[in-house]
C-alpha cells in the first residue's frame, strides 16, 4: 500500500503498512529511494504523518504531494508536500471530503485531482465506497495551499484501487472496482470485488471527463500508470479470479491522448 514518484531521475517510494503477528496493523513513516543509475536505496527523511493507500503526484517538478489515506486505524484528511531537493516536509490544506484510502488521482499543471477510495462512514460493513470527487488547485506562497472544488461524477460506477496517471493535460483513471476490500479481494461486505476495465480521464483545462479505450481485461489493487517516454504501461494488478496478475500492458502515450483530445466537447 505504498506509493511511488519519480523526481530527479530517482523513485521515492512513500509509507506503506506492516501487519503483527496479532493482526495489528501500522503505517510505516519510510521514505525509500531508489536511484536507477546506481542501483542503490537509500533512506530521506520520514514522513511526518505516516500513511499507507494514499494518493501521490508531482507539482511542477519541485514538491511531492501526499494526499489522505489510512493512518493505523483509521482515515486522515492531511495533504501532506515533500521536498525532495530540500529533504523536507510541509502541512497543507486538509480535503474536505471524507478521508479515504484507496482512492486514485494524480497532479496535472497546479491542478490535484482525486476520485473515490473507501470511507469509514459505515457499520456494517465499516467501509464504504465514496462517491465524491475533488480537484485541488495548488498555491504556492509563503506556505503551500490547496483551494479545494467538488467534481461532477466521473463516467461509470464508483472507483477503489483503480491506477492513474499525469498524462499531459490529463488525468487518466484505469480498472480498479466499486466495492472496496482487503489484500484478499474479498469486499468488506464479504462480497468478492468485481474488477472493471473501464479507462476514463480528467481534462485539466476545460474540467472535461471523458470515457476512454477499455482495458485488454478487467484489472483492480492497482496504485498507478507508470508513464515512461511514450508508454503508458500498467503493471500486474488483481484480475477477476482474485488472483495477482503478472502481467504488463503497455500503450503508446500519444495515440492515448490523441483519443482523448478527440473525445472532448468542443465550445
């Protein structure tokens, strides 16, 4: 449940959970970095307020953001900013939302945007699937701020897990399923997840969505796109045996956009 950015031609990977021997669960502060070049880890400095399932992005080449996810036993609603030329971390504006994990979104321009995940709103089960979505617009200042909007629903049923990626002016959303469950696949209402193919995204400039080409097959337990040069490349994931996937899919980054370009409405 750890999530990963790429800055400086180094991969930071942020948190994640370990699991006790009593079932106890903890979210782990780790800031892990990996620099390709030299096939090296290497430790930065912790995160603050250390949390697993949470959404990540890239602000303009400089600060890392950390948006929401699970804390030990239950949801936050902190955005917390790295940064990694610094080493250091920043609080900024809470979502005000309900605070979810599993939720999926990425950073296009100055603008944040994420999409479902599971609250802890219910009883029976504790969680359920959220139906908002949200788009922060960034402020950079003395300090860093988040001016926080509600987004129209997004195409199709409601997402958890799913995979996104910046992908120019878009945010693009993949797989994923509207029933919100454990590492087993098996939903917290003892239904089995059902995965989705769908493909749809966000369009920064205009707050278009769009629907987009289906996935190959239906994918959940996802955290993100990887986009390298012109490859939008999805990795493993969960399929609809409940079983992890090794497989890879990949897609020319250019032919994806240029079908969402097309699929906008014109003025």
């Amino acid at each position: 449940a750890a999530t990963a950015e790429s800055w400086g031609g180094k991969v930071y990977l942020f948190g994640g959970y370990t699991v006790a021997e009593d079932g106890t669960e903890r979210s782990v502060p780790n800031v892990d970095v990996f620099d390709p070049a030299t096939d090296t880890w290497s430790s930065a400095t912790p995160m603050p307020l250390p949390v697993d399932d949470a959404v990540s992005g890239v602000w303009r080449d400089s600060l890392i953001a950390l948006v929401s996810g699970w804390h030990d036993t239950d949801n936050v609603p902190d955005v917390q900013f790295y940064d990694p030329g610094a080493d250091s971390w920043s609080s900024s504006t809470p979502i005000p939302g309900p605070p979810v994990f599993g939720h999926a979104g990425k950073l296009v321009g100055d603008e944040l945007v994420y999409i479902g995940g599971a609250n802890t709103r219910g009883r029976r089960p504790r969680f359920l699937i959220e139906s908002s979505s949200w788009q922060g617009t960034v402020r950079a200042g003395v300090s860093t701020t988040v001016e926080w909007a509600p987004l129209p629903p997004h195409p199709g049923p409601l997402r958890y897990r799913a995979a996104s990626a910046s992908l120019g002016n878009w945010v693009v959303f993949a797989g994923g399923t509207d029933n919100p469950y454990n590492y087993n696949g098996i939903g917290y209402d003892g239904v089995p997840a059902v995965p989705s193919p769908s493909v749809f995204a966000f369009h920064g400039p205009t707050g278009q969505w769009v629907e987009g080409p289906a996935l190959p097959e239906a994918r959940m337990d996802h955290r993100a796109l990887a986009v390298a040069g012109n490859s939008v490349v999805l990795v493993g994931g969960m399929d609809g045996g409940l079983y992890v996937t090794p497989s890879v899919w990949v897609a020319p980054a250019d032919r994806m956009t240029a079908l969402l370009d097309g699929a906008l409405t014109r003025p």
